[in-house]
C-alpha cells in the first residue's frame, strides 16, 4: 500500500493506493464510523457492474444512482441528492462515499460539502482521471453555463484508489486519464515521460507519481491561490473546447488539444522548443488522443469562453505553459494576446 496526506483547513485527507478498495471501503467505515449511515452516490455504469460488491462492502447502504453523463454535474441533481438524503433522515454525522469517475466525485464532493453545512466524505475513484486528478485535492463542482462554475474545497478524509477498476474502464475513458497523466510528466515530474512511453499495463507508477505531485502542490496551495494554478495546464483553453463540444469530447480529449495550444503559445513566446513541444504531442499522440481542435470549432469561439472563465483576474487568465518536460512557467494573458500567439 502506498499512502500520500494532505493537510488542510479540512483536517487530513489520506489517500492510499491499494488492492481490493471496494472491501477496505466498508472495513475503513466500520472502523471509522461504525454508527453512521452512509450515502454511495455513483453513476449508472459503475453501479451496474459494482452493485453486488458495493452491498457485500456496505450491506446497510443507500445507494444513489446518477446517469453517467456530464448532464449530472447540475445544481439540479445536486439539489434533488440532498433531498434524498434528507429523505432516507441522513444527519450530519453520516457519510457521503463518492463512487465513480470525475463527474460523480465532483458531484458527491459538492454535496457532501453542502448538505447540513458538510459531512463526512469518501471517495473511491473508478477512472485514471479521477484517481491521478479529479478525487484528489478536494475540489468539488457542478456546471453552470460552463464547466464548474459553483463549487467548493471540501478534500476526502478518504480517497481509496484500486487499479484494479481500470480493467473494466473503456477504453477512451483509460486515454481520457492518460491526458491528466501527460500533463503532470509536462509540468511536474519528468520521469513520467518514460513510464508513460513504455505503456505498460501497470498502472502503480502512474498512480504513484501523479499522486504524489498533485498531493505536493495541494499541500502548498490547497485553495489554488499560486502553485495550484500549474494544475491548469491545458485546462483554460480545454474547459472552453470540452463545454463548446456539448461533452461530446471527453475531459481529457479536451485538455490534451488545450496542451497542444498553451504549447502553440509557449513557442510564440519563445519559451518552448519546438523539439519539446513535439515529444509532448507524440506522448499525447501515443494514446490516441486528439491534437487538433474538432471540425467546425472555431479558435475565436474557444478564446471567447476564456471570458468566462472563473480563473480570469480582471482582463488576464494566468496561463501556464512547459518550458521544459517536467518544468512550468505562469504567464498572464488576455484573451486578445491569446489570440495573437495562436495564429
Ligand atoms: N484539476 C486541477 C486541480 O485539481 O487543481
């Protein structure tokens, strides 16, 4: 077992990456909150695949289901969840398990985080994405005329991540968490360049090494008031193409054509190599993932929705670019010097 902690306001938020997750998930509630009712919110498939797992882990549980679409990620399903709890007399003590991929950790955060002011949260992540990313930080969230615009802070006490529910993930979701991977080799950690090329169906290095540089930036700078920022990488650009494909684009199809454009820029601004710029699109390119922005989107488009955006500081959004694998640098960019530097 490996572990990782973030310290916050919050109290701890212990991560570990282990076997058998969904089993340690009801021993971790009995040892933990052995009065407590407990909440598994999770999405269609999950539960049509883990649904007989999840009774034998949590025999007691209500289970929640949610489609397993970004449609979910809504005030609205957030709003009738807190009635369903209230419902079932769920109180503040109980617990609220997150189970699934980024859609529904985000939504499971959230409500976690606002039902009765917050309760106890959970998590077990059942994506890439969500293991090496969306679980781990505390951010919560659902859409609002653009990705994430309501949310909150609220870190998992408990993050449980189990590789073994890769092997039922499909296949575009698996490449969709390879994007948040290439981004932390980009960024952060240049040693995931190589355990990302050898495409290996191991996935504890990956694990490893992508936990480990998102629980450093967090522990630094949980509410993403600096350091935190570099986790944007590919994203400003991304959130703006995923929302303008209506999701037809997974997540991390839209941050991997947002990688390839805050590299456009980096080059125009003359802190890239090209030659750099070319080994991230290959590794990108490794997984199937897309380069080039869809048909029929247009670039204008794209930068409009950057308005929007709710990392914008007055008329800049600090952007953040890979100088070098493993390397980044923030620069603060207005939507016009985007622009310029992608034409
Ligand atoms: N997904 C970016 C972050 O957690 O900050």
């Amino acid at each position: 077992m490996t572990t990782f902690t973030i310290k916050s306001p919050f109290g701890l938020s212990k991560i570990s990456i282990e076997d058998n997750g969904l089993q340690k998930l009801g021993a971790y509630i009995a040892e933990h909150h052995q009065e407590a009712r407990i909440a598994v919110i999770t999405d269609n498939n999950v539960a049509e695949l883990y649904h007989d797992k999840i009774k034998s882990s949590l025999p007691n549980a209500d289970i929640f289901v949610v489609e397993a679409s970004e449609k979910s990620k809504s005030m609205k399903v957030a709003e009738a969840l807190c009635e369903d709890l209230l419902e079932v007399g769920f109180g503040r003590n109980d617990v609220v398990v997150g189970l699934g991929g980024g859609m529904v950790t985000d939504l499971a955060g959230f409500v976690a985080s606002v039902y009765m002011r917050g309760v106890p949260y959970v998590v077990v992540p059942t994506t890439l994405l969500s293991m090496i990313d969306a679980a781990v930080g505390g951010k919560t969230g659902v859409n609002l005329g653009a990705k994430n615009i309501i949310g909150t802070f609220y870190p998992a006490e408990a993050v449980l991540v189990d590789q073994a529910f890769l092997k039922t993930l499909p296949e575009r979701e698996l490449k969709t968490g390879m994007a948040e991977a290439i981004k932390y080799a980009a960024i952060l950690d240049a040693s995931l360049e190589e355990v990302l090329m050898a495409k290996k169906t191991d996935y504890q290095p990956i694990l490893e090494k992508c936990i480990g540089a998102k629980v450093k930036v967090c522990n630094e700078d949980l509410k993403e008031g600096g350091l935190r920022k570099v986790l944007n990488f590919g994203h400003t650009l991304g959130h703006a193409i995923e929302f303008l494909s209506h999701y037809k684009l997974t997540h991390g199809e839209s941050i991997s054509i947002g990688i390839v454009l805050a590299n456009q820029i980096a080059q125009n601004l003359g802190k890239q190599t090209k030659a750099h710029g070319d080994r991230v699109v290959e590794m990108l390119k490794k997984y199937n993932l897309p380069t080039d922005l869809p048909k029929g989107m247009k670039l204008a488009e794209v930068i409009g929705m950057v308005n929007r955006d709710k990392k914008m500081e007055g008329e800049k959004v600090t952007f953040i670019l890979s100088p070098k694998m493993g390397q980044y640098e923030m620069v603060k960019l207005t939507p016009n010097e985007l622009m310029k530097y992608l034409k």
